[in-house]
C-alpha cells in the first residue's frame, strides 16, 4: 500500500477560464435566441411536407407467386387471360 495520500476529489476537466465562459455565454445565448425560429422551421416544414405528399401515388402492390411457385406476376398486376 503506497504511503503517499490520494486526492479524491478532484476536478475531472480543467476549470473554465474566464474568456471561456464569457464564450459559453455567448453560444448558449445565441442558441436560445435561434431555438424558436428553428422551431417555427421545424413546424412549418412538417405542415408543407403533409400538404406536399398528398398528391403521390400510391406504392406499387406486392407480387404474388403464380402457380408452380417459380414466376411471379409482372410488376404491372397478372397477365390478362384471353378466352
């Protein structure tokens, strides 16, 4: 066992020098004034990208297996049958 005392409460980072938290300040000011604009953005986006995805087509139905299993229907839908 060393003799020597060990120092447990110790800082895990180096203290803030004064210009770094005048820094500190300085972003997270200008990020609480950025916040609601970004929000309004976020918002307004969500509102145009609804009104703007109403008009897509619909995705294309699933291919089904055809008989004996090894072909499928063609991306169109099934062939027509000519009687």
């Amino acid at each position: 066992m060393s003799t020597g005392a060990r120092v447990y409460n110790r800082s895990l980072v180096a203290a803030l020098t004064p210009a770094q938290r005048a820094n500190v300040r300085r972003i997270e000011a200008l990020i609480g004034v950025a916040a609601p604009v970004l929000d309004l953005l976020l918002y307004a986006g969500d509102k145009v990208s609804r009104v703007a995805g109403r008009n897509q087509i619909d995705p294309e139905p699933p291919r089904r297996v055809v008989g004996d299993g090894s072909t499928r229907t063609p991306i169109g839908g099934p062939p027509e049958r000519a009687e």
